[in-house]
C-alpha cells in the first residue's frame, strides 16, 4: 500500500459524474424505482414478504450508523445508500427468511460489502451480493426457497429445472412469469415491477442502458445456444430471462457505480460476461439461480474490462 | 479430450489453488500490490509449477518408489524444486537475459511458494499419470496466476480510496482474497 | 536467564508469528477450520521448529555460508519427514484432516526465517528458547482462530457442543472465504486496539504490519529478494 | 577448493544422517502407521455395516479384481459361513471424492448397511451424509432400485446437500454393480 501523499494528484473515489444530482438524490431514485416490485411482493407473499423487507432496511441503516461510530467518522446513514443495500438484500431473500436471517445478511452486506473498503464508493462489489452469497454459503437450508416454501401453492420454476429436468417445470406460460407468479427472491421475481423501475431509472439517467442490455443478450444469446442444441433438456431463453433475479439483477445490482466499469465497450463486455455467465451456472453449476454469482465474479474483472480506454491524445 | 479439458478448468477455477485450496498465500498477498508484480510472479510460478511437479513425478516414479523410499516424499521434492529453481534462475541469466529480467526477482521466492510444492504433492496423492500431471500443474499455476492478477487490479484501485486506517496493508488483502474465493464459489459443482 | 526469557516471550505476543509477523500464512488459513486441528498443526510446528533451531544451532559454525541454505532444508525436511511419519503412528486421524500441509511446514516461512535469522546466529539454548516461544505463539493463534471459527462455523469447539439449541451454524466461517475474511478482520481488529491505545498516548495512528517479502526471513535469505 | 571440498563434505554428511535416522524411525512406526489406517478407516466403517460376525473381517479380508481395478472385501463369517461382506467403493462429491463402505447381507439378499470413510464435503452441510439420519435409509434396503427419490427411487436427499446425496447414492450403486458381477466368487473363497 503506498502512502496517500496529499500532494500528489490521486483519483479519488467514484462515482466521478458530477450533474447536480447528489447521491441522496440518486439513492431516493433508485428506491423509487424499486417501488412497484415491493408492491407486488407484498401483494403475492403477504405480510411476511413485507416484515423481511423492513427487517433488512432497519438492520442495515443501524450497522451503517454503529460503523461510523467505531470508525470516527460522520455518519452518512442520511443518503440512503444503507437503505438501498439493505433494500437490495431483502429483494433476493425468499419471504419465509426468519428475522436473524435478514438482519445479520443485511449487516454482513453492510460491513464487509461497503465498510470495510471506507464507505459509499469503495467497494469493488455490489454490496447486497456480498451479504446474500455469505448467506446461501451458510444457511443453505433458509436461502433453499423450495424446501421453505412447501406452503404455497407457487413454484420455483429455477429449482425444478435444476433438480428434476425441464419437463417438470410447473409454470412456463411466459405471461405468469411475467407478472410474478414464481418463487425465488421476494422482489426479484417480480418481473414486471422491476422492469418498470429499471427503465424509469435509464429514462432518468441514474443508470446506463448499456449494462442491463448486455446482461440480458449475453443470457439470452448463451441459453439460445443450448436450446438450440437439446430443446427438451435446456428451457428456452425466454424462460431463463423472465425467471430468477435476472432482470433486477441487470437492472439493479450490475448497475452499482463503483463495481462496473464506466466506458462504453468496457460496460458491454461486463454486461456480456454477467449474461453468459448466468446461464452457464444455471446449467453446469450448483445454484439453481446464478445472478448473483455470476456479477459478483464479473465484479472481480472491472478493473480488467477498465484496461480498455481510449488512447490518450498525442499518443501514437 | 473432454476428460483433459475438464480438469483443465477445473484447476483454473473450480478448485483453484489459492481460492479454494489454500496454498501460496503468502505471495498471494505479499506480490499482489501492483499488476505488473503480479504478473511477473505469476508467469514465474507457472513456469516454475509445471517444471517442479513434473521433475518430482519423475524422481518419485522412477527413483523413490523403486528404492522403496516413498517416504521421503517430502525431503526429496523440497530439494529438487530449491535446486531446480536455483538452475532455472543460472539458466535464465546466461541463455534468456530478457526473460531473466523480467521473472528473475521472483525465482528466490518460489522456493518457499507452498503452492509449488503443494500442487506437485497434490499430483502425487491424486495418482495422476505424467501427462496429467503436467497438465494440471500448468493449469493449477494458471490459477495462480488469474487469482494474483485479478486481486492486483482491485488492490491497485483500492490503494486510492479511504480505507479506515486500520483496513490498510494486510487486512484488506486478505478480506478481498476472501471475497474473491466467495465470487469464485459461482464455479461449485461444475465439474 | 532473563535472556532466555526475553527470547522465549517475544514469540508469544511481540512477535506473535502469525498476527504481528504475517508469516506462514497458508496453515494458518487452511488447517484453521477447527480448533482440534489447529492445535494440531500447531504442535507440529512446535516439534520442528525447536529441534530444527537447536540442530542448526548446534551445527552453525560447521557450515559454509553458501550452502547454509541448503543444510537448513535438509534438516528442516528430515525433521518434517519424522514429523510426518509420527503423526501418522500415533495420531492418524490428525493426519487426515490436516493432509498435505503436514509435508508442506517444510516451506513454511517461519521455519526457514528463525533458522536464518536466529538459530544460525545464537547458541543452542537460546535458539530452543527462541523455537519454543514462537512455536507456542504459533500454536495459541492458530487454536484462537480455529475456535473462533469452529465455534461459530460448527457450533462446537474441540468437538464439543458449546451452543445453545436452535443456533444455526454459520457455515461461511469454516470454508475458503471465511478463513480469509475472519483472519483479515482480525488483524484489522489488532490495528485498531493497537490505534486506540497510540491515541490514549497521544500519538498518530498507523498501518499495521505489513507483509512483504521481506517480512518472510527465508525468502530473504535465499538470495537478493 | 578446500571450501568447495567442505561444502559437499558438509551436505552429504548431513543428507547421509537425516537418510538413516529416517529410515531407523519408519522401520519403527511402519506397522503401527499400517495398523492406523485399517483402525482409523476402514474399522469403524466395517463394524458400523456388518454386524453378527465372530471372525476378524480385516484380518480374513481378501483382494478381488473387477473392471481391471483391484477391490478388497472385508468378510463377515459365523460358524464357518460367509454372512455378510463389506467393500469400499467411492463417488465424485461436491468437495471431493466420497470413499463408502458397503455392506451386504449375503443371506438376506439386501445391503446391511453404509457407512462414510473419507471425504471432504463442506462440514454441517454435505458431510450430513455420514450422518446416521441419511445412512440408516440404507439399511436393509434390497439390491435393486438404490437411487435418490428425485429420480424415481425411495432415497431422501439431504436438503441442501444434493450432490453430496447423489455421491453417495452413485458409490453405493458402484458397490452394487461389483457385489453382483462377484458374489459367486465370494461365496467360493470363503466357503
């Protein structure tokens, strides 16, 4: 590590778009944004959709407050990126996670996704996904949405596929999907809510058009593929797209500022790389839904995908 | 084929030997300051790896096991790898200057790199044959490699941000080394 | 005596190797994951390390400079051979869990680094009081580590079971990731004490050890690094 | 020169020590390392599957060859008559292989049990499987049709634990396919 010289010319820390919109702004945004699909989720999981939620909110506002506190510094709880975090966390968290479940992974998001690397800005990972991956390594058995919701008449279309093959798949008619009649994360399958926000959000400008585009060719391209090459085995890119957290996924988590790279060509190949991906751990891999995976990884080569830059000028 | 290839990505990233399997951290964490350091350490293990485990295969093939001294595995492979590195670092210098250059700091550290010697004892325990054990050393130190450069980019750009005092140095090396393991857990069961 | 002493204390917290040092970092993490197999590993380092010190000790003045090195390895991988075949008459079960990184203390840097730095530079005794204390605070951080991790990964500690009904083991803690994260917390957590106390003192704030190569005493030594 | 001559007089004295202290320890802890490994993996295995015999299964074992491979069965003997054989078989698993001890009722027709000797599954989560809960369902089960409920059989997989499950299922059905291609074999060998 060398030493920070106040002097020297240093890059400070992103984001580096300077608009007039602040970040409380830009944060208030993306909550609204993320409205309509925590009104669906309520509306499909009920109460218990809602009390995850609101746990994960609290829970990670609180440890944003109490790390301020140990780390001498003012604290910045008031721009709402805590809430967002913990917004984010609860979105991927099936309904029936018990209350220790959303608040310890809503403040693991906290502290190790965010804190650690000196708060908003720092971190090379969007910071929900740390504290989700952290969960499903742990509780395997809370963050299963089929085994804890044997109750409800609603599927997991992602873990039939996964576990007993295409043919089983309950719900495949494109328009109940599309509306949410799926489990899996409580506002993350609520496609058309996050579709919604995520486009008020690029028509906004808060986020670039590019990333969410490349994640959902790049899946929709690589599950083409494999359909092409075994229809009954692999479901069709449609499935794929309008199941699991893809979409909030491209929309929400791969759309973090500082762990996506921010030129043109750069946010295309990470947007690809997420999408193929995505597709390749939902057939090869362990987890029946590898959204979160799949950007956590792509997170892990920004500051490769970044080596591609414009000359500078004069340079030949 | 299939068989070569899968093990192939599979020592890159299911069962990667940082992230997974714990060996040569010390200059994971130690080289993984700048990406340049990075690079050149990890071409040097690379080479290295695949050089080691192959010659100790050899050694223990056709020298230990014959003398029926199987257990001496761990005193014969500690000497060939420190005096293999000690000929490939002369070698170097008279025949490669270039290379020499470029790879020639990092050949003294290799002895000591547990990756090394961990990934030739790991072909031993598995019982692969020559060619795969070439192979997956190859592989195994491409892992490294990956791994190394990959945490390098990060930590190039974390040396700008305001860390808390004390995350600096160590502790954020290794709470991002073991981020970038969880990351690499996306690759479970794909082989 | 109180040489000796000095000697023997400064493994246990000074240098504590591998929290104040940062050395040997691949057992710390991998053979961590319970407290049984850290105190284990843990010995065994003990057993090397001490005999591996007084035998270079004792033989120092007998060896050329250039191949010191040289000697040290061997005698540091006879004595790893022995541990090894050790383990395996009398503590089998051991020698399962802790696998591969039994042969792999020979290149633990902590071994070759107090030969160096040490043992080829002092008399027997002081050089067995030296592998002592660093053994034994070798092993005390790994056994803390291996607790806090089996405890909170297992909900055990030496197998026992510690806590109460219906705690859910955090099973991030006894795989890859957790041992990296909970050992780099750590450290900052020691980085932090170390800070609040400068401060009650009045003085500036500072980094924590830093591990480079040079930190690694036998890398050091092996040539110009 | 005189230094030159020290040096390799140095080294080999030294090589030429540690060579016979060594060889004078494994002389000494060769069969009790031996014996280790057959108390530590295998024994508690073998009794944990077989049971109501009055002989010594690891001292009466025997090696059999199938599939070009070399496998070794543990008899269980009462009065003279084979009642029972055990055998290790092994699955690829989520962490590594699986090793399964298999036992098999010879009377009865049905296996007696399983039981896990060695494996490396993520503790608390995959290493369920050597837990009783899971291997019980096992016992008694007759020869056909071992395989998980998901795929059509009566096995409960370990939630969470599938592939760990299906490792498992899969060594069993290894030890299946070999008990059936040589039983005859056993029948004769220890009749």
């Amino acid at each position: 590590m060398r030493p920070l010289q106040p002097l020297a010319l240093t890059v400070s820390a992103p984001p580096h778009r300077h608009c007039g919109v602040t970040v409380r702004g830009r944060m208030g945004n993306i909550l609204l944004a993320m409205a309509p699909a925590v009104v669906m989720a309520v509306a499909s999981f009920g109460v218990s959709g809602f009390r995850v939620m609101a746990m994960a909110v609290a829970a990670a506002i609180l440890t944003e407050a109490v790390c301020d506190k140990f780390m001498d510094r003012e604290t910045q709880i008031h721009d709402l990126h805590a809430a967002v975090v913990g917004l984010s966390f609860a979105f991927l968290l099936p309904a029936s996670a018990p209350w220790w479940l959303a608040a310890i992974g809503s403040a693991i998001s906290i502290v190790l996704g965010k804190m650690v690397f000196g708060g908003l800005g720092g971190s090379p990972f969007c910071a929900p996904l740390i504290g989700w991956a952290v969960c499903r390594l742990s509780w395997p058995l809370f963050m299963d949405l089929d085994a804890s919701m044997l109750n409800v008449e609603l599927t997991y279309p992602l873990a039939q596929l996964k576990n007993f093959g295409l043919g089983f798949v309950s719900v495949t008619d494109l328009g109940q999907l599309f509306m949410g009649r799926q489990l899996g994360g409580l506002g993350a399958v609520q496609i058309a809510g996050v579709l919604i926000g995520g486009l008020y959000l690029i028509l906004r400008k808060h986020i670039s058009w590019i990333i969410p585009v490349g994640v959902i060719a790049g899946a929709l391209i690589t599950a083409a593929l494999f359909n092409a090459a075994d229809p009954n085995v692999y479901a069709p890119a449609t499935f794929h797209v309008l199941t699991g957290s893809m979409m909030f996924g491209a929309f929400f988590l791969a759309t973090d500022g500082p762990s996506s790279p921010n030129r043109r060509i750069p946010m295309l190949l990470f947007g690809l790389l997420i999408g193929v991906m995505i597709i390749i751990i939902r057939v090869y891999g362990v987890y029946p839904d590898g959204t979160p995976f799949a950007i956590l990884l792509a997170s892990l080569f920004t500051p490769v995908f970044e080596r591609i830059r414009p000359k500078p000028f004069g340079v030949r | 084929m299939q068989e070569y290839f899968l093990l192939f990505i599979g020592a890159i990233f299911v069962n990667n030997i940082v992230l997974a399997q714990y060996l040569g951290n010390c200059p994971f964490i130690g080289t993984s300051k700048e990406s340049g350091v990075a690079i050149g350490m990890g071409a040097a293990v690379v080479f290295v790896a695949t050089m080691a485990a192959a010659i100790t295969w050899l050694v223990q093939a056709y020298i230990l096991v014959p003398l029926g001294l199987g257990f001496l595995q761990t005193l014969a492979f500690i000497l060939v790898i420190a005096s293999l590195v000690q000929f490939v670092e002369m070698f170097l210098k008279k025949m490669v200057p270039p290379l020499y250059k470029s790879l020639g700091i990092f050949l003294p550290l290799i002895t000591t790199n547990c990756a090394v010697m961990g990934i030739a004892l790991i072909c031993q325990r598995e019982e692969l044959d020559l060619k795969t054990t070439i192979l997956f050393s190859f592989a195994s130190g491409l892992g490294f490699m990956l791994a190394l450069v990959l945490l390098a980019g990060i930590r190039e750009r974390l040396a700008v941000r305001r860390l808390p005092i004390a995350m600096r140095g160590t502790p954020i090396g290794l709470v991002m080394a073991g981020l970038m393991s969880l990351a690499f857990f996306a690759f479970k069961g794909m082989i | 005596m109180s040489k000796l002493w000095k000697e023997f204390s400064k493994g246990l917290w000074k240098e504590l190797p591998p929290f104040k040092l940062v050395l040997g970092l691949c057992p710390v993490l991998a053979v961590t994951n319970t407290a049984n197999n850290g105190l284990g590993m843990g010995a065994a380092v003990i057993f090397v390390l001490t005999l591996s010190n007084l035998l270079v000790s004792l033989v120092r003045k007998a060896i050329p400079a250039k191949v010191r090195i040289a000697c040290f390895i061997v005698i540091a991988a006879s004595l790893v051979v022995a541990v090894e075949l050790l383990m395996q008459a009398f503590s089998y079960p051991l020698y399962q869990q802790l696998g591969i990184f039994v042969p792999l203390i020979v290149v633990n840097c902590i071994i070759l680094g107090r030969a160096e730095a040490f043992a080829s530079k002092n008399p027997p005794l002081l050089s067995i009081a030296d592998g002592l204390g660093m053994g034994i605070g070798f092993t005390m951080s790994l056994t803390f580590l291996g607790s806090l991790r089996e405890i909170l990964g297992q909900g055990t500690w030496f197998g026992m079971h510690v806590t109460w009904d219906g705690f859910e083991p955090f099973g991030f803690m006894v795989q890859a990731p957790g041992a990296f994260v909970s050992l780099g917390v750590l450290l900052a957590l020691m980085n932090f004490m170390e800070n609040v106390r400068r401060k009650r003192r009045g003085l500036k704030a500072v980094e924590g050890p830093s591990h480079d190569c040079g930190s690694c005493g036998a890398c050091g030594s092996s040539s110009k690094c | 020169m005189k230094e030159m001559i020290k040096m390799v007089v140095v080294l080999s004295v030294l090589c030429a020590i540690s060579g016979s202290g060594l060889a004078a320890l494994k002389q000494v802890t060769e069969p009790i390392i031996e014996e280790q490994v057959l108390t530590y993996v295998q024994a508690p295995a073998i009794e944990s599957v077989l049971t109501g015999y009055d002989n010594d299964p690891i001292k009466d074992r025997k090696k059999f060859e199938y599939d070009g491979q070399v496998v070794m069965v543990f008899p269980a003997i009462k009065d003279g008559k084979l009642i029972g054989v055990a055998l290790e078989t092994a699955s690829k698993g989520f962490g590594g292989q699986i090793n399964v001890m298999v036992g098999f009722d010879v009377a009865a027709g049905a296996l007696s049990g399983i039981g896990i000797t060695t494996m490396k599954e993520t503790p608390g989560i995959g290493s369920r499987v050597a837990e009783s809960g899971f291997t019980a369902q096992f016992q008694g089960h007759p020869l056909k049709m071992v395989e998980l409920k998901s795929k059509g059989g009566d096995i409960d997989a370990i939630a969470g634990a599938t592939i760990s499950s299906t490792g498992t299922v899969n060594a069993v059905q290894n030890a299946l396919a070999i008990y059936n291609s040589l039983k005859d074999q056993f029948a004769q060998s220890w009749s």
